[in-house]
C-alpha cells in the first residue's frame, strides 16, 4: 500500500487547520505502516461498536475464546508497545512485572470498562507513535516478550494484529475488508 495523492493531501490539510501547536508523526515516520495500522484501528473501533453489551461475552472466531477476550488481547497488544515506546524515550528497556496481567481475568471486565480498555490503548500507543523523534523510529527497542526491533516495525506489527483482531470478533469482518497490503 502506498499513501494516495488524497491520503497526502488530507495531512496537509490537516497540519494547516491545525496549526504549528499540533504534533504529528515525524517526517521519516513510515507513513503507510502508520497508515494500515490506523485503519485498522477504526475497523476494529467499528466492529466492537455494533457488539451489544451482551454480544460482548459472546463466542468469538477463536474456539474457547469469547470477544471479550479478543478485545482484551487487542488492547494489551498495544499497551506493550506504548509501555516499550515510553521506556525508549527515557532511555530505558521495558521492565514488566513477573506476572502480567490475565487476560481470562479481564475478559470478565463490564463491558463499558472493555470498551474504554481498547480506546485508551489505542490513544497510549497513536500518542507514543507521534512523539517519536526522527532518530527514535530507528532505535533499538526490546518488547515485552523479549523481542528486538525497532520502532518502524511496530506500526506492522500492530496493522495485522488489529486488522486479524477485527476477524476474530467473529461479527461479520471480512478479508476482503483487509487491506490487500497486509498478509494475514
């Protein structure tokens, strides 16, 4: 996938009505992985907002798995990498606790606390992504599961997780929805 003369005209568009008091991604931000990850964000958003309350409990596409789950996984997913993206920008490696948290046991989470689990996950990992300095995006970064990468590979990463997450609410997402950039 690569940015259209839209997408790129819509940026701009939005920096002018912004003002020079908006931050925004850094010029050598990979812009097209920021892109299918943003997107899918929004579908995701979209498919867990159709779900009734109750809906929420539900099976997933995942046997054993209800959404709840789903949705929970989807949401620490991208609190790890905002939690590895903060320790970067203080110089430090991501340090987490010996036992993290159960996702058997947040999937039993009320559903408006399930819904505001993903949305602030969302907002953490968008404001650590813009905040990154030109040289951050390539700097060495150690994941919560011990992996090392950098920055500009996260954006991917969290694009087929959102998008896959979106597929296995198990609410009518189709791969014909995914955009065809993304292998799944």
């Amino acid at each position: 996938m690569s940015l259209t003369e839209t997408d790129i005209a819509a940026r701009e568009a939005l920096k002018e009505r912004l003002g020079k008091g908006a931050r925004f991604d850094a010029p050598n931000a990979p812009a097209e992985d920021l892109l299918l990850a943003r997107r899918g964000t929004a579908y995701f958003a979209r498919k867990l907002m159709e779900l009734s309350d109750d809906d929420l409990y539900a099976p997933s596409a995942i046997s054993g798995l209800t959404r709840a789950h789903v949705i929970v996984r989807v949401s620490y997913e991208a609190r790890y990498q905002a939690l590895a993206l903060e320790a970067l920008d203080k110089g430090e490696v991501l340090e987490l606790p010996e036992e993290l948290p159960s996702l058997d046991l947040a999937a039993t989470l009320p559903a408006r606390a399930l819904r505001h689990l993903f949305q602030h996950s969302e907002v953490h990992l968008n404001v650590c992504w813009r905040d990154l300095s030109e040289a951050q995006w390539d700097a060495a970064l150690t994941l919560a599961d011990g992996t090392l990468t950098t920055p500009r590979a996260l954006p991917l990463m969290r694009a087929k997780g959102i998008w896959q997450g979106a597929l296995d609410l198990g609410n009518g997402a189709r791969r014909a929805d995914v955009p065809k950039a993304l292998v799944l």
